[in-house]
C-alpha cells in the first residue's frame, strides 16, 4: 500500500509522533518514508534527537517529493500550512492531503487548496499512541478508493478505523476526539472516592482502570446494551444501586450527555476561530 510513498507529517506533536509511530511500528513504511515537521526550533531538536527519520521547522524542499500529507497541527494553524502547500506550486498531481485539525471542513481546507487535490479529514483520539485508538475518517466527494484505503492504513495502524459522512465529524469529535478526557477525570473522581474510603491512591487508581478498562471491552464483546450489563451488577437492596442512585441524584447522565452536546457545538466553532 506505501511502497514507493512518501509521508509528510506536518505538526509532529502528541498525535503527529502517535501517526508516525504507529506506521514505523506496524511495518507499513520504512523510515526513510517519513518526514515530520514542526514550527519552533526547540521542538525539532528535542524531536531530532529521538527520531530516526527527519524533522523540519520548514517543509518546502519536501513538499514536490511527498504523496501523503498528514495535517496534524492545532486547527488555527491549519490555513497557513495549507496555504504553504499550495503556493509552492509542487504538489504532485495524484498527492493526498489528509488533515485531523478538529473543526477544519473540507470545504475550509479547498477554499486554500483548490478543488483538485484528493481531501481526506480524520478525527483520532489519544490512545492511538498505545495503538488503542478510535478514528473516523471522512473523504471528500470524488477521494479514490486507494486513497480512502490508504487512510484507512494509517489510522488502523493506531486502533481502529471507520468512515463515516463528514457531518458527522463535530459530534465525533466530541465523544472519541474529547472522550479520553472525559474518562480520565470520571476515574479521578472514582479514585478520590476510593481514597476517601481508606484505599491507598496507586491501588484505587489499579482497580478504577481495569474495571474501566474490563467494562469496555464486555460492552465490546457481549453485544448487549449498557443498561443490561449495569443490571447485572445490581442486586436488590446492595451497594451498587445505592451508588447509582446517587449518581442519579447528581444527574450524571444529563450532565454526560449535555456535555458532550456542548463539545460538538464548541468542536464546530473551532474552525472559524
Ligand atoms: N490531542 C487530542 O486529543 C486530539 C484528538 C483528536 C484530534 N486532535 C487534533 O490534532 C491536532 C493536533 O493536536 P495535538 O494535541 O497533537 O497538538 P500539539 O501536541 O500541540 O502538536 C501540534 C504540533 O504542530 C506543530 N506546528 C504548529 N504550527 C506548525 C506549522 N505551521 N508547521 C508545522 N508544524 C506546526 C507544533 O510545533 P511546535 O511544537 O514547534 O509548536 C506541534 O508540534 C489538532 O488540530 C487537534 O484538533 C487532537
């Protein structure tokens, strides 16, 4: 699938290293497939100094030599590289532009780059730097099936991957994109409770993510709804519906819901900012 490609990857940040780690450490590209760039100095020396492949703050000499181009900067930096890209006037006829900025449409990144050039927009989330990620990638109307195939190869080499239509992208955002976040302070907060109740914080922090972890994949795998394996969990008159009625008390699924209602409409506005 990338023999004789080259790669790109422009903001080589936490998910830019996490893309191209992902693709060394599957075997899918060699490392001199693979370039990487940032914007300060201070970056692409502390990225230099680990990195077996290159790292520019400045990108032009590769931009004619690249297939795949891999967007991964913060979205208010996103116009100005795209606007790089094109006014170089050497981007190879049949190149793909995929880009992960939260917020930047596809229609946003042809208004920088013409209409004939292959877009493809993702949204990953951070467990793809332990290769337990989630991405849903978009093409744009027209993106080849070797390229929706090629994205498919880079984002599955970090987790998983699925397509789904681009306005989908701002709610995706908010639940995968965000979501870790979320997790994270819910185990948090588990933890306090448990510290609260005299178990030491590494033990409470051990047993909150491998329930965690545990009641992901049985949700995975048991093909059953949530509601069905919480029930499981419940006995009459026991502890467990006592914390759940609390957390009722506490409207924890409308505030869960709600959040995330309020990160997509967020997620849709960082585009324009
Ligand atoms: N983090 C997440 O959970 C997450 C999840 C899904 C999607 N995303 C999306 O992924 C993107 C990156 O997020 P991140 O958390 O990886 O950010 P990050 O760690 O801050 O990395 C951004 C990188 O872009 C570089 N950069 C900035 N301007 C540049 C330019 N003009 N040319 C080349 N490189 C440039 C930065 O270089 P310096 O280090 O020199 O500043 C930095 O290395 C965002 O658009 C975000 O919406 C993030």
């Amino acid at each position: 699938m990338f023999e004789n490609k080259r790669i790109g990857v422009i903001g080589a940040g936490v998910m830019g290293q996490a893309m191209i780690n992902g693709l060394l450490h599957s075997g899918q590209i060699q490392f001199t497939q693979v370039w990487a760039s940032v914007k300060s100095e201070s970056s692409q020396l502390k990225l230099s100094e680990g990195s077996v492949y290159p790292v520019y703050t400045d990108f032009s000499d590769e931009i004619a030599k690249t297939d795949i181009f891999l967007v991964c900067t913060k979205p208010r930096y996103v116009s100005s590289v795209l606007d790089v890209l094109k006014a170089s006037g050497n981007l190879k006829p049949g190149c793909l532009i995929i880009s992960i900025a939260a917020g930047i449409t596809i229609a946003r990144m042809k208004e920088h780059l013409g209409s004939d050039v292959a877009l493809i927009r993702a949204m990953p989330n951070t467990p793809c730097k332990i290769n337990e990620g989630i991405t849903v990638i978009s093409p744009a109307p027209g993106v080849s099936a070797e390229h929706k195939a090629i994205a498919n190869s880079i984002f599955s080499s970090v987790g998983k991957a699925l397509e789904l239509d681009e306005t989908h992208l701002d709610a995706v955002t908010a639940v995968s994109g965000s979501g870790p976040a979320y997790i994270f302070l819910i185990m948090e907060a588990l933890a306090d409770g448990a510290v609260r109740v005299g178990l030491p914080r590494d033990v409470a922090l051990q047993l909150v993510s491998q329930t965690v972890l545990g009641s992901a994949k049985m949700l995975q795998l048991a093909g059953k709804h949530p509601a069905s394996l919480k029930d499981d969990v419940t006995t009459p008159a026991g502890s467990t519906i006592a914390a759940l009625l609390t957390m009722e008390d506490g409207k924890i699924r409308s505030v869960l819901a709600r959040a995330v209602e309020e990160a997509t409409r967020t997620a849709r506005g960082l585009g324009n900012s």
